[in-house]
C-alpha cells in the first residue's frame, strides 16, 4: 500500500546488519530509524556467495533473516516503511546469479557492488573494499604487477558486465575503488578513468540503474567525499541518472551519518531529486521535500 507522507522524507537503502558484517539487529536499525524520523528504511546484507568469508550472510542464517525482517516490511508504520534488500556481490564466474538471490530471498531490490576485482587469469581476487589498506597494495603488486591502467580498468569492467548480465536495481559505491588509493597511484580526473566512468554510466542509463550517493567513506574518515564524487554526481545529473541517498551504515547509530552535509552537497551540485521507493519501484522526489 503506498504511503502518502505529511512527513519529510528521509532514507537509507543500504545498510548491515549483524546478519552480514554489521552489528545490531534489524528491529534495533527500525527502531534507530524511528527514533530519527526515516520515512524509508531498508535492509542489504551481503548475499551469500559461494565460499567461506567472515562478512556476508551465511547459508545457514538465511532463514533466519527471512523470518526476522518478513514481519518488518509488513508492519505498517505510519511513518517508516521497511524493506528488504541484499547487496550483491559481483565476481565473474563466482558470484550467483542475481535473478536466483531475488528469488530465493524475495527482495524488494538488490544494491549491485564490486568489492572484489578478479583479474583476467588466476583465481585470486583483489579486494578493494578491506579494513586493511596493504591488502589493496599488495593486491595490485601481486594479481596485476603495479599496471594500475590495467587494475581500474578491471574494477570498471567489472561494474560494467555487472550491470550489463545482472541487472542490479542499484549500483553501489560506483567509485570504491578510489578508497585506498588517497591520489597516489592515479587520480580521478586522469582521462582514461573519466573514459571508463563514462562507459560505466551509459550503460547505468540505458539499463535504468539506480545510482547510489553512499556517506559511509565520509562519516568512517576513510574518504573525502561520497561515493560517487561530485564530479560524478555531475555528470548523473547531466545525464539524469536517478540518484538515492544511503548511508551503508553497520549500526544503528550510523544511520544518517553525514546526511545533513551531502543534502548541503548534492543541492550545490544541481541534484533536482532523489528516490523514495514506493510500490516496488524506485521513484524519484524533489529534494526539496527531504530532511536536510
Ligand atoms: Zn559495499
Ligand atoms: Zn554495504
């Protein structure tokens, strides 16, 4: 049933709970979410991916997932409406396929993410997205010789055949890629990078692929800015790519990390609207009518 709000909106689509690798329970999030006048809230564990990790959903806890955030999405808040989502992992050759983690988990839309980059040979995997920054170092030394052309343009590639083959309705933090790498071994701006980000959200457009504005970088101190920049955000805007606001928060209290400074951002930047998501779909809403 839709929602028609006298309320500001206010939303986070991306988050974790203690079901993947965040803390906090789902009802703890509803209720933080409550607490701060969210009119939107859902749900994106990692999915499960075929082998052993210490941050997705595992197999056996999938029904229990199902069963605690079932009840969630069909309690009719007057102001918060609950949904359920997965951030699915893209790994060529590995990952599931998505059109089976919607199914099986019966999602009302899946967050598409590269946090691990596999080069054209070998099995090993370059993480991009770990707590551990030499993990990225050593993953461009080992898996790809320091060719850092060669190691964006995987990760870019990547994104690309995800949203080309999977069809994610939303594409997060499209440019995490950039998170270890603090300027030092390229720069964003360098043109066979802004060649491939212009790839990447063509095909974003043509396949109506969401794209994310993700504060967690800013909000942990790991990065300067939201994932995308703001020279992409520009560039979604010219293009008029549909934008949503997450904070990918890992607890509760991380909800609406940073929210009041990208607002402040995103209207600098032109973003005329964000999405809400109202009858399975994401639909976009004039800032003007969100909480900032
Ligand atoms: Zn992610
Ligand atoms: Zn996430």
């Amino acid at each position: 049933m839709p929602l028609t709000f006298a309320a500001m909106y206010k939303t986070c689509f991306h988050l974790h709970t203690h079901f993947s690798d965040g803390s906090g329970s789902p009802e703890d999030f509803v209720e933080e979410a409550l607490a701060e006048g969210f009119t939107h809230l859902g749900f994106s564990d990692h999915a499960p991916v075929p082998f052993e990790n210490p941050w997705s959903l595992a197999s056996a806890e999938s029904d229990a997932y199902l069963a605690i955030t079932e009840p969630l999405r069909n309690i009719y808040h007057t102001t918060l409406k609950v949904f359920r989502g997965l951030e699915a992992d893209y790994i060529p050759g590995i990952s599931y396929p998505f059109k089976q983690l919607r199914e099986e988990y019966d999602t009302d839309y899946l967050i598409g993410s590269v946090h691990l980059v596999r080069p054209e040979t070998g099995n090993a995997l370059w993480f991009i997205d770990g707590s551990v920054e030499q993990e990225y170092f050593s993953g461009l030394t080992d898996l790809f010789g320091n060719d850092v052309k060669k190691a964006v343009s995987a990760f870019y590639h990547q994104q690309m055949e995800m949203v080309v083959n999977e069809k994610p309705d939303v594409l997060g933090h499209f440019d995490k890629i950039t998170m270890h790498n603090k300027g030092r071994v390229f720069q964003e701006d360098e043109p066979w990078i802004v060649a491939l980000q212009n790839e990447l959200l063509e095909l974003v457009k043509a396949h109506q692929v969401v794209v994310e504005v993700n504060t967690r970088g800013l909000y942990k101190g790991r990065h300067h800015t939201t994932y995308p920049s703001p020279a992409l955000i520009r560039r979604c805007v010219e293009l008029d790519i549909p934008l949503i606001l997450s904070s990918d928060a890992h607890k509760p209290s991380e909800i609406s990390g940073y929210y009041p400074q990208t607002m402040a951002m995103l209207e600098e930047l032109g973003v005329k609207s964000l999405c809400v998501f109202e009858n399975r779909h994401f639909t976009p809403v004039s800032i003007g009518e969100f909480l900032n």
